[in-house]
C-alpha cells in the first residue's frame, strides 16, 4: 500500500527537477546583483492634488484614473507609491471607523456608487505590476479648508467634538487628548490589520504648521495634564506627545504584521540653524513638536523621508547641505529617502540648474551608495504633461530596481520560485508559481548584450514575456521585507 505513494512523490521530485533547479552546481556565469534603490511618489487625495481628478467621479471612471497611475509609475521605473488614504479623518477606503472622503464622492459619508475600495484596487494593481504600496495618512488633521461638505455622522468632529480644537482655518485632533489618540491610533491600526499594505506612512503634520494670528488651543488637555502632576513645561509636553504617539504607532504596526514598515517624513529642516549656514521660517522642534533624531535614534522608524525639497544652489536651505547631514543621524542604519520636489520642474521660473532633479538623484546615489531612496512629490509632476520629469526619471532608472530590503523586520528568504520556459517564435514565455508568503519576483536574462534586470512583478501573476533573444534566465522570490530566494535558473 505503501508504493503507491513513494511513487507519486518521486515522480513530482523529478517534474520539479526537470522544471526548475537553483544555480547551484550550474556552469554558467552568474548574473550580477539586482539593483536596489527605493523609488517612489506621493499620491495626494487631499483636495484632489493628485486623484481622483475631482470629486463625485463614477467608480469606474476614478478606477481608470488610478490604473494609470499606477502604470505611469510602473512605465518610469518606480517602485513604491505613497498613497492618500486619511488626509482629514476621512477615509479612501471602506471603514467602520472613519466616513468616506468627500474628495472622493463629493460628500463626507457618502459611499462611492458601485462600493468599491479604492485602497484595496490600489495594492492590486501595485503589487502585481511589482511596485509596493505604502498607506500615507495625515494623524492629526480633522478639516482641511477646501472641505465643502460637512462633518458627516461618525467623523471625529462630531464623535470627539472636545477633543479637536480649532487652528486658524484648520480643524485639529489634539495630540495631548487621550482621546484623539486613541482615535488615530484604531484607525491606523485597523489600516494595517486589514490591507496588504507594504508600510504606513505618516506625514508632518502632528502639531500644526504656524498660522498668522492663530495659537493652538490645547489649554483644556495641558491644564489635565498639570492637575495630575505633570512637570513639564508645554512645549517639552507637545514633544512628549508626538514622542508617545509614534513610539506606540512603531509598536502597533509591528504587532500585527511584523513585515510592514513604518514611515515618516517629516519638515526637511530639523531646527533653524542646524546644520551650519541652514535657514528655515519653522523650528519644527518647537513648533510641529517633533523631535526628529529622536524617533531615528530609538530606532521608531523604518524609514524616514525629510523634505528636502528645496534647490541644490538654495544657500539658505541647500539641498546639497542638508542630504548628507540627514543621512548622517542615523545611528540605528534605518532607511533615510528624502523627499525631492519634482514639481520643481514644472514652475514657469526656470531652475538654476539645467536638470536640477538629475543632479539631486546623483548626490542622492553618491553620498547613500548602498540602498539609496527617494520620494518624488507629487505624482502631478510625473503625468504626461511633464515630459521633462518623465524623460529625466527614464534616463536616471535604468532598469527595474528592488526596493532596499529591512533586514531589522526579518532575515527569513522565501522558498524559491518553480519556474519553467515555453519557446515561441517571437518571444518565450517564463510561467511560475511562488510560494505564499512570497511578494515579488525578479526576473533577469541573459541576451547578446549580457545580463540584465528584466522585471520585478508580483510573485502570483505567474507568467511574463521574455524576448526572444534571450539566452538564459534567473528568477528568485522576493519576500515581503526584501529578501531574496535562491535563484532558479528554468531549464529549456
């Protein structure tokens, strides 16, 4: 009864052999390491910056807008896009916590009208086309001035009125309201929980950006925090808060999906003055209550992308001065990928450099030669319309790249891919299947002209097109903080 079985598993052994087998022990030369480079852009929902292209589109027209971005990425070498899913207590996503955006239905509350996710339609389309997803949300903000529509039913405004305060012509959640943390910190929680997202990505928005004439109004949560004893003086307490906030945001994340990554950019400047010869109109030390070095000295980040959008030539706040001193505050080696202005490009007052986004890509590469990273903002400056940004970025990503692995959230390679090439006349066809746990293949071929990186794509897509002059291939899987399998070299 027992040879039955034996047999079954001997024959698979030998199907799998005669399919796939890893370079070990293979006479042939191996190919070179696949480049890694964090490439990404911001997609802004707040007011329609970005997507959809205003409010109240059909689900179906909004899905083709989405589509094309996430091809236009694809097309100009990304692989990452930041994505707006909160921008004000709102929600681009179908949540019992938080109402839908009125930048995407034309209403606070009000569903969009065939019930789609737009976050869920957005980590499909990203994964399989090989570029992660990183959930963008603003914690604090609760109304942005360009809100039309009013607070619906179940946003903050009108759940946790006393615990947001006004700020000018903003609305704010405050951050020295347990409250209000508690609030963000469900939603963020549930972000993580249930979507396949590849990391959370907080911008700078903790305290607010200073106002003309407006003070923030948090005299009722620091007077609590006085009659229970509290020592601290207001602005070490508004910094104490923010410390807290993404110390316990660094740990929820990490509880629930140990892989995912944490993310923040924040204000490009740490403090006026710092480094030597830097200027700046903010402290957001004193004014954003965000002490930076501290969250990259505790190691509360995973990465971090400081908004460096200023000109390389810009004395006051040179972007040339401010990469390397950045790259250097980072005791705990996470990720540094600053934010770079490619909207730049696009104002009528010419740079003063030719190609001012090339050269900062270039100090970018010179000054992190291993695991470099960028976030371009925003995805407006990279459509058609920009054929400036679209022909640097061509030029300047020269092949698919793997985004830096995070060896700090796990070590582990996934199990390596089964992978088989059918011949055609024009082109041969590579077909896969990876393991579950696996995030991406990289593909590389060998042609007349060498090796070369052939594509990144999603570990399940199972099939890609190879040029018909390829002489050789290697496929590995990716898993989902960036570790490679052994290659698999597909037999012929």
């Amino acid at each position: 009864m027992r040879a039955r079985p034996l047999a079954l598993v001997a024959g698979l052994c030998l199907w799998l052999a005669s399919c796939a087998v890893t370079a070990r022990g293979q006479d042939r030369a191996a190919p070179p390491p696949i480049a890694r480079e964090f490439r990404a852009a911001w997609v802004a929902t707040v007011n329609n910056i970005d997507w959809p292209s205003r409010p109240g589109l059909s689900g179906a027209q909004a899905r083709a807008e989405l589509d094309a971005i996430v091809a236009r990425a694809a097309e100009l070498g990304l692989n990452a896009l930041v994505f707006q899913v909160r921008p004000a207590g709102d929600a681009f996503y179908r949540s019992e916590l938080e109402p839908w955006s009125e930048w995407l239905t034309g209403a606070q509350g009000r569903a969009p009208d065939d019930d789609w996710d737009p976050l869920a339609f957005a980590i499909e389309r990203c994964h399989r086309r090989g570029l992660q997803l990183h959930a963008w949300c603003n914690p604090y903000r609760a109304w942005h001035p360009s809100a039309k529509s009013k607070p619906s039913p179940d946003h903050v405004l009108a759940r946790l009125p006393d615990a947001c305060v006004r700020f000018g012509s903003l609305r704010w959640m405050d951050p020295g309201d347990e409250r209000a943390v508690e609030w963000t910190l469900a939603v963020l929680s549930d972000i993580v929980a249930r979507y396949d997202v590849d990391g959370l990505h907080l911008d700078d928005y903790f305290y607010p950006y200073p106002e003309q004439g407006a003070s923030f109004a948090d005299d009722a949560s620091y007077g609590r925090y006085r009659a229970r004893g509290g020592k601290l003086g207001r602005s070490d307490w508004r910094r104490a808060n923010v410390d807290r906030f993404v110390q316990r945001v660094h740990t929820a994340v990490h509880e629930i999906k140990p892989w995912v990554q944490f993310g923040i950019s924040p204000f490009g400047i740490a403090r006026p003055g710092v480094p030597k010869g830097i200027e700046a109109g903010i402290d957001q030390y004193e004014q954003l209550g965000a002490d930076v070095l501290r969250w990259l000295r505790e190691g509360w980040v995973d990465y971090l992308s400081p908004q460096l959008y200023w000109p390389i030539d810009q004395r006051p706040q040179s972007f040339a001065v401010l990469l390397p001193w950045w790259l250097e505050q980072n005791p705990r080696r996470r990720h540094v990928w600053p934010g770079l202005d490619a909207g730049r490009m696009l104002e009528r007052k010419p740079p003063s450099r030719r190609d001012e986004l090339a050269d900062q890509l270039g100090l970018l590469r010179a000054a992190l030669p291993r695991d470099p990273g960028f976030v371009l903002y925003s995805f407006r400056a990279l459509r058609d319309d920009a054929p400036h940004v679209g022909t640097t970025l061509r030029r300047e990503l020269r092949g698919p790249a793997l985004a830096p692995a995070t060896p700090w959230l796990g070590t582990v390679p996934p199990p390596p891919p089964v992978a088989r090439i059918e011949l055609g006349d024009r082109h041969h066809t590579l077909r896969w299947t990876a393991d579950g746990e696996a995030r991406f293949v990289a593909v590389q071929v060998r042609s007349d002209g060498g090796w070369r990186t052939h594509a990144v794509l999603g570990a399940h897509n199972g099939a890609e097109a190879l040029p018909a002059d390829t002489k050789a291939v290697v496929v590995y899987a990716v898993s989902r903080t960036g570790q490679l399998s052994e290659p698999v070299w597909p037999r012929w």
